[in-house]
C-alpha cells in the first residue's frame, strides 16, 4: 500500500485554490487573461474562485475586471507586487494560492500541470526555463548573478528564483507572512524561506511570453534583490554568508602575516584580518543559534 506523505502537518487538503492576479495598469487586457485563467479552471475539475487585486491603478484596470464576474480587491493607491498578493491571500477561500501575473506573460496551460502535481508539494514553481522565454537580454546577466547566489547560499539548485506563476499551501504563506516585503520580492523571499526550511517545492519548465504594456521592473530592482536574497539566507542559514566572509579575512590575514614574518615586522593589517575572522565568525554562530531557536519556536 502507498501511503503519501506531505510537506506540512496538516496534511491534505481540500482540491480547492484561489486564484490571485495582482494588477497594476493592466485596464487593456487584464479581461482577456481572467477569461483565460477562467477557461483552464473550468476544465481543471478544482474547485476556484478568482481574485484581482487592483493595486492603485490609473486606468480602467478594476472596472475591466470586474466586467468579467470574478472578485475584485481595489487599493486606493498602489503599494507594491507582494501588497497586492498578501491582501488576496488574505481574503482567500481556499487552501490552496495560485498566482499569475495579468500581463500576458505566464501561459496559462501551464497551470494544468501546477494543479497535477500540487497535492504532493508545499509549492510548485513555473520555472521560465522553457522552449520560449522572451526575458530581455539586458536583464538576463543579472538574474543569471542572483539566482546562482541564491542556490549556492541556499544549497540547493534553484531554476527560476521569482517565477510570477506558481500554486502554493495558504498555510504556508501564511507561516512566512511577517517576512514577505510588498515589493517584488516577494516570490524570491516566498522560495527562498520555503528551501531554508526543507518545504516540498517542485520546479515545472514553463515558457514565458513577450509582456503585454510596458514593464514595472527597473535596473535598481537588482541591487534590491541581491541584498534581499544575503537578507533572507543571513536569517534562515547565516553560516553559509558568515563562514565564507570570514574565511576571506583569515586568508588576508595569514598571508600577510606570513610577509610580515619574513620581514621582521608584525604590521596592524595582519592582525585585524585575523581578529576579524574571529568576530565574524562568534556573530555567525550567535546568529545560527538564533536562527535555530526560531525555527524550533
């Protein structure tokens, strides 16, 4: 006999997901893609609901979708990608979060095979490695930089680091909750706590479409996810940030110390690289036990 065994204690859950497209500016095909969405949930034979939460729009964003029937959240004005998703989720129905961006860009058929497999995991991503990603070429260096950062400091292979289409546990969203900024980068802070943490979280190859409007993403976002990305590590698993900078400032140390010795002369650049490995490393030990005492907590 087959027993499953699942990521949370919880268990199973109800074949139910709640659907979130965060909107921002999105009035002249925010439709289309909720009748999109809509046309492979209806064929999925799960129990959905679809929310868009307008965030802040300045165009006709909320009243196009609310002309397709489906729950709309509006927002005065905007506050951020990860906002929009934390307040869908939070007047979600169902245990289950899917979530998929309003500008064209996630296929969504792809969504049949999130809902296949996502029964076994605590998060399935739709990882932009497919035959076709029309990601752009200037971004690509940067994304290529934090997502190999991410996977060596997080040890595990890491395909797409913020996919914008995945289905996750509520619960587990809600377990992170406190963590997850209103910026975009909440689908980075969402994967990396959930591998941190030894969560099931499962990669499907997916394309990814030319967006439709103009883009939200400007080049200083990069800067904010490298640091988000040493933020979120330094907080789950600091050894891997700690033992490696200090291991730096020990080799400094010793190979100047080595120099100085030839020469007769203890200089003060070699006693601070190594006095510097120490510290580093008593704080990243302090930070490990605290890490480790949150965790149990």
């Amino acid at each position: 006999m087959i027993e499953k065994v699942f990521d949370d204690a919880q268990g199973q859950l109800e074949r139910a997901v709640s659907v979130i497209i965060p909107a921002f500016n999105e009035g002249p095909h925010v439709a289309q893609q909720i009748r999109d969405v809509d046309r492979v949930m209806k064929a999925s034979g799960w129990t959905y609901e679809i929310i868009v939460v307008d965030d802040g729009s300045r165009d006709n964003t909320a009243a196009e979708a609310d002309s397709t029937g489906v729950r709309v959240l509006q927002r005065a004005r905007n506050r951020g990608y990860g906002a929009a998703l934390k307040l869908g989720v939070q007047r979600a129905r169902y245990g289950y979060i899917l979530i998929t961006d309003a500008d064209g860009t996630y296929p969504v058929d792809a969504i049949e095979g999130l809902l296949a497999v996502a029964e076994q995991n605590a998060m399935v991503v739709g990882a932009r490695i497919g035959a076709e990603v029309a990601i752009p070429l200037v971004r690509r260096p940067a994304k290529a930089f934090i997502r190999g950062l991410a996977s060596y400091l997080s040890g595990e292979r890491i395909p797409d680091l913020n996919s914008g289409l995945r289905i996750m546990r509520k619960d587990l969203v809600q377990r992170y909750r406190h963590l997850l900024p209103d910026g975009f980068s909440f689908t980075t802070t969402i994967t990396l706590a959930s591998i941190c943490n030894g969560h099931a979280v499962q990669y499907l190859p997916i394309n990814y479409q030319a967006r439709l409007g103009s883009s939200k993403i400007r080049p200083r976002h990069a800067y904010d996810f490298t640091l988000l990305v040493l933020r979120v590590i330094v907080y789950f698993n600091p050894l891997k940030v700690f033992i490696p900078f200090g291991a730096v400032l020990a080799l400094w140390g010793a190979v100047k110390l080595g120099y100085d010795i030839t020469r007769d002369n203890l200089s003060e650049s070699a006693v601070l690289g190594l006095l510097g490995a120490l510290i580093v490393w008593t704080v990243g030990l302090l930070a490990d036990q605290n890490a480790r005492m949150a965790v149990r907590q």
